[in-house]
DNA sequence: CTGAAAGCGCTTACAG
DNA sequence: CTGAAAGCGCTTACAG
C-alpha cells in the first residue's frame, strides 16, 4: 500500500555515484560534470524520487521556509503577492508558510512559540508594521525580517507609492467634464493593525485635485468596509448628489467592481455618463474594462523575497527601502479603448 | 548570537536519565516513573528546551502535520473552525498547516505536489467536497482524509444540518406581525468549488414559512455576496416593497450585521419595526444583540480533527458521519431580551 | 569534480 | 520503568 519512498541513496546507487553527488546535484551545487548530473537526474526520475524536507531540514540546521504573516483578508491583492514570493523562494528551494492573522492573541501566541524559532528562517511581513507591538520596537526574534506593502526604518521594506497613484488617479479625473467623487477604503477598526494605503490615496488624489483646481468637497467621499456591495452603495450615494457625467475614483478595484455593477443596473452608460477609475490593476480588471491605477503586486512579493533571501544569505547591511511606483492604464470605464460599454 | 538550542541529548545529561527517556516523556509514554518525568521536565524547564519538529518528523517517520484544505475567504466561520481544529490537535502534538485554495491550479499543483506526501498525515477539506475534481471521486492521497462543513460518502464528514437552521429561523419569524423577508447568500462564480449551506438554509426557511401559512414570494428574496454592505442593500431593497414591520432572515450573521446598521440609518427601530435574525452564532452577534441560528463551529472542528486522528491511529471502519445541529438563540434584534434597541 | 564519513536531533524497538 | 543502540534521510566539510 504505502510504498516506501525512494531515497537519495538508492538514487546514488542506481546513478553509480555517491550519496554526496546526488545530493550536491538537489542543491544545484556548481561541482557536479554535467554528465554525472544529467545521469543522477535520470535516476531520480525512474525512481520517481522526491526529496524529504524534514531530514534536509535537519541535516541543514535550517528549516528552509519562509513564514509569512499578512492580514486575515482573502484579496486578489494577498493572491498576487503570495505568487510573487512563491515565484522566487521556491526556485531556491524554500517553502512559504502562511499565517493569516486571526486575531492578535494568535499572533503573540505565534511570534513567541518556539515553533517559529524552527519553522522559519525568514519571516515576510505584509501591509500590517507590527513592530509596535513589541518591546523596543522589534520583533521577538533574531532571524531576518522583510516588510512588504508597508514600511519601517528598521527593516528592509518594499512598498508602493499609494501617494502617487492618488496623484495619478486625480489628473486623471480631473480631465473629465462632471462631478469628482472618490471611495475610500476603511481601515479595520482595530486601530493595533492599521494600515495607511487607502489613506495615502485618498491624501494624494485630493492634492492633484487642488492642484487642478477641480473641487472636491468633502461629500464627495464615501468611506466604506473592501467589498463589491460597497461600490454599489457609493454609486449610489453620489447620484443623490449628481447627476451624470460624474467621475468615481473607487480606491480599490473590488469596489470599482461595485460601481459598475450598479451603473449597469441603473442603465448608465459606464465611461460615459460615469466613469470609473479603480486600484490595484487586479487582472479581473482588464477583463471588464476598468480603467485603474496598477500595483505590481507580484514584483513587490518577488522584491521582498529577494530581500530576504540576501539576508539569509548573510548580508548585513543597513535597512533598504525599495519603493515601486503604480501606473495608470486607462481602458473603457473611463472612456478609452474601443469604447464598448462595460456589460455585465 | 544565535545560540545553539539545546537538545534532548543536554536535557537526558542534566537530569540524568537516557535519551529514551526523555523522549518518553516528550511524548507523553506511560511508562515513565512520575518522579523520573519530574526530573525531566524540571531539566527541560531549566534549559530552556524545546524539541526540535524537523527531527522528531524524520525520526518518528511521519509529518505530525495536517494540513487543511480550505476556501480563500476570510471569514470568522473559518476563524472559529481553525481554533476547533487546533484545540484537539495541538494537544496531540500535531500542527496545523493553512492551505488556502487560492486558485484551481494552485490547488491541483498543491495535491499532486510531493510536498503534500510529506507534509500531511491527514487532510481535512473545509466547506468544498473536492473529490469531484479528481479521478474516481478520491483525492491522489493515501492518507486520511475528512471533511468538515461538507459531506461526501467516500470520507469522514461533519456537517450542520442547514436544513434544519432555516427551518428554526423560518419558525421564528413566523410568528411575528408584518411581511417576511429572506436573503440568500451567493455561491462563488466558480462552479468548480461549490457549496450548497446556504441554499439549504434558505429551502429550509421556505419550508417553515410553507408550513405555517405565511407567504413568501420571490421577489422576498434577495441574493448577495456575502458582505455587511450586501445587508444594507437587502433591506432597502426590502423597504422598496413592504412598509414596517418587516422580518428579515438573513442567512449569514456578517450580512445580518448590515442590515442592523441600514436600519439604524434609517432610524428604524430594530426588534420591533425591522426584525432581524442572522445564522452563525459568532461572537460578535452576540454584542449586537443579534438573534441568530447558532452553529457549534468550534465543536465542529473539534470533532473532525478527532476523526482524522481516530483513522491516523489506523482506524479503518467505514466512512462516519457527524451531523450538527444548530440553535435559535433570541436576542434583541427580534425583540426579545431587556428590549434595548440596537444602536450601532 | 567526487566519494566516504560524520553528524543533525529525534523515535523506536530491544533488552534488561 | 529505563538505558544504549540503531536508524530516519539528508547536508556538509574533508580529503582526494
């Protein structure tokens, strides 16, 4: 029934080499003749072999994973990133551990298990700073840390410009004739995981307004939870306010999703009579048209991983920062393209 | 820096004992004198050991892991299943690992990886029932499988009966004055990982309402995504056909939410002029005063980790099956209790 | 470039 | 009830 799994040493056996050769050839260590690799690869492929983590692990004295630690959210955004980093940890034969934060006792009772002593090697930290949950302002631990999506002088970080994509989002709009409304994302409400985009962007859109001279009162802005039905509500609530053209700024591509709902609902003609600006550059985006302000998600998640694995490699410089920058790319929902109206 | 840990070797010297012992007493053997288990623990504490996973898996030959296999949506359900989960198995020393099913391809690459053989001594799938998507209607694994808040013949399953929740719901709300409405909480777009509880919920909540007389026409219900923004769509869709008093059933504690906060927009009495009633029975409904169909979630995770750890042990009878069943638990939100209204 | 050996930190029969 | 030994499947210097 449960077939004993071959082992590196009946792949050297079968290779005609020693165990020391296939294992060098697993690592992908230079010092192996690309005959005897090809050769051990051959054997392991009759075998059907496939490498046992835990006595790498073991024989290693490390654990060859990665944990990462990211909000208790299910986004296309958490999606993209956890493809980026998986991208390049596992070309290098690491594995990524999720921990969703579940609530914050999970997330003390984790930090300061001794299961992340042996279970991580690295440890990613997406959009939440948690450092200020700790004594001194540092993680209780001493393997490499890497934040993405947020930022902190003490740790190497990777994290957008949100700042700029309101900017861009605003000159964007500001071109178009008609009312300018935005969405903002709302924070959770527990003020011990904040973070800062959603604001960031709202900040940086109400500057290029200004800066355009568009007004942009403050019942122009809907604050409402990440969700689809938030866009449709804020739809809504603008055209009590407005009528067509109007312009909507959404913050975020799910809630973007929302606004077109509703406007094919009412009958409005999307691009048009109201055009639709979403965040994040989510590839659902493209396929219903939506005009947005891209993240490079996944190059973030690659970025930070690099990062990491540098540090546990054994760099020890200084903390970097690497900002990336979003752009926009405009398709039907604010009028460009072929100009087919968005149909849901 | 990094000092070295300790190992069991230091612990057997210091308390002057065997390896063997120790490790008895790690996995908690009977036989060991209480005195000699003392002296052990005693040491350990003292050293400040930890036991290393990675070796205790190649030694003992197994993973001590299980890993769950569930969908990517960050709900307090889930929360609540994997701390059910957790509480029996960390006890047995078992992790438990998070495989959220980010997408199709992810979830097939996860199954036929190799990673899975050695990673997981058992699988517990959460809400899908996957076997469709495999050959012969079993997942390529040789190890136990069980499913939680799913059913399927071929596996261990422990379910809710939803059926029955609606019915309890649809029986609470009959009883009151005013027009009955319902909402019906949408599958996800993807055919390939469906779920079906809240469509029992709702054929249930019809079969009540079907029994005692009150109608219930379609235009009653309202189908959304599972958001708190669906509910506050649901009762202004609602007040558009119907004048208070209204009930409204709203299949899923989190939209029962929305609803609570349209109605305290609307200044409308909750409990009396709008009665609410949601299904779950998380925590949060409680601090609302939120009448809800309560399900033993945590039990209900506790349970399927005991059967995994039941066929883990060799326990080969034939599939089990453990249904639950849900409560009505009345609060303010149907007007019972101190009568508070709901202020949000 | 390659092999043989030592060792990683545990568990598990096997004797006593 | 307990100890000493073998072994889990790898990695990593160390020689050649």
């Amino acid at each position: 029934m449960k077939r004993k799994r071959p082992t590196i040493h009946e792949v050297a056996t079968r290779a005609g080499v020693g165990l020391g050769t296939v294992s060098r050839v697993l690592n992908n260590h230079k010092a192996v003749r690309p005959e005897t690799r090809a050769r051990v690869l051959r054997a392991m492929e009759e075998l059907g072999y496939t490498p046992n983590p835990h006595a790498r692990r073991i024989a290693g004295g490390r654990s060859y994973t990665v944990s990462i630690l990211l909000p208790f959210v299910a986004t296309e955004f958490y999606r993209r990133l956890i493809e980026g980093l998986e991208g390049v940890l596992l070309e290098k034969r690491y594995d990524l551990a999720l921990f969703p934060i579940l609530s914050q006792n999970r997330l003390r009772r984790y930090l300061e298990s001794t299961t992340l002593a042996y279970l991580t090697d690295g440890l990613i930290l997406a959009s939440y700073d948690l450092t200020e949950h700790f004594d001194g302002g540092r993680l209780p631990t001493d393997r490499p840390v890497v934040l993405v999506d947020a930022r902190n002088p003490r740790y190497d970080s990777v994290y957008l410009d949100n700042s700029l994509g309101g900017r861009l989002a605003g000159e964007c709009l500001a071109r178009f004739p008609g009312a300018i409304f935005a969405i903002k994302v709302e924070e959770e409400p527990d003020r011990a995981f904040r973070h800062t985009v959603f604001a960031e962007r709202m900040a940086g859109f109400a500057e290029a307004l200004a800066t355009a001279g568009r007004p942009f009162p403050p019942e122009h802005l809907y604050t409402t939870r990440l969700s689809q039905e938030g866009g449709r509500l804020a739809l809504r609530y603008f055209l009590e306010r407005t009528s067509p053209p109007l312009n909507v700024f959404a913050g975020a591509d799910l809630v973007a999703l929302g606004v077109l709902e509703e406007a094919g609902r009412l009958g409005l003609t999307v691009g048009r009579e109201v055009r639709v600006l979403g965040f994040d550059g989510h590839p659902f985006a493209e396929e219903v048209g939506l005009s947005t302000i891209a993240q490079p998600v996944e190059a973030m998640g690659a970025k930070a991983a690099q990062l990491l694995l540098d540090r546990m490699q054994g760099y020890t410089g200084p903390p970097r920062e690497v900002r990336f920058e979003p752009i926009l790319i405009e398709r039907e929902s604010t009028g460009a393209g072929a100009g087919a109206p968005y149909v849901p």
